[in-house]
C-alpha cells in the first residue's frame, strides 16, 4: 500500500475506500506506510521524487510557452496587418 500511495498520491482514496470499512487503523496510517516504505527503499524514492519534479517543471515550461504564445497571437490580433 505504501509503495501504491508513492508513485499515485491519489491512489490513497482508492485504498481506503477498500479497507476503511474494515475498521482496522485511522486513514492518517496510509500515508504512514507510505512514509514506511520510503524510509526502506530510499533509490526508488529519489526516482519517484525526482520524476515528479521533472513532471512537474515539464508542465510548468509548458505553461509558460503557451502562455506566451497566447500573448503573441493577441498582440498579432490587435496590430493591424501589414498588408493593409
């Protein structure tokens, strides 16, 4: 279960939909075994980390580029074509 929540955070609702009604510990211990299974595999943590943060700042720069290309086509619109 820990090594589910690691790679999928939202994989914990899943999980606990699955054994909360079993009633066998608080939901908080879900991201403790998560925790758990980091602290005892600390190379699979650093991949998993490590491909988040790539995610992460690819989204971002992806983000920016189009922000920018949005920019550009608006100022593109509002100057008028040389055409003309």
């Amino acid at each position: 279960m820990g090594r589910q929540i690691l790679y999928d955070p939202l994989a914990e609702s899943r999980l606990w939909k699955m054994v909360g009604s079993l009633k066998l510990w608080p939901r908080w211990y879900l991201k403790a075994f998560a925790r758990l299974y980091a602290e005892e595999n600390p190379s699979e943590y650093e991949r998993i980390r490590k491909r988040k943060y790539r995610q992460h700042k690819t989204k971002e720069t992806g983000l920016k580029r189009l922000n920018e290309t949005r920019e550009q086509a608006i100022q593109d619109l509002g100057q008028p074509s040389r055409d003309q």
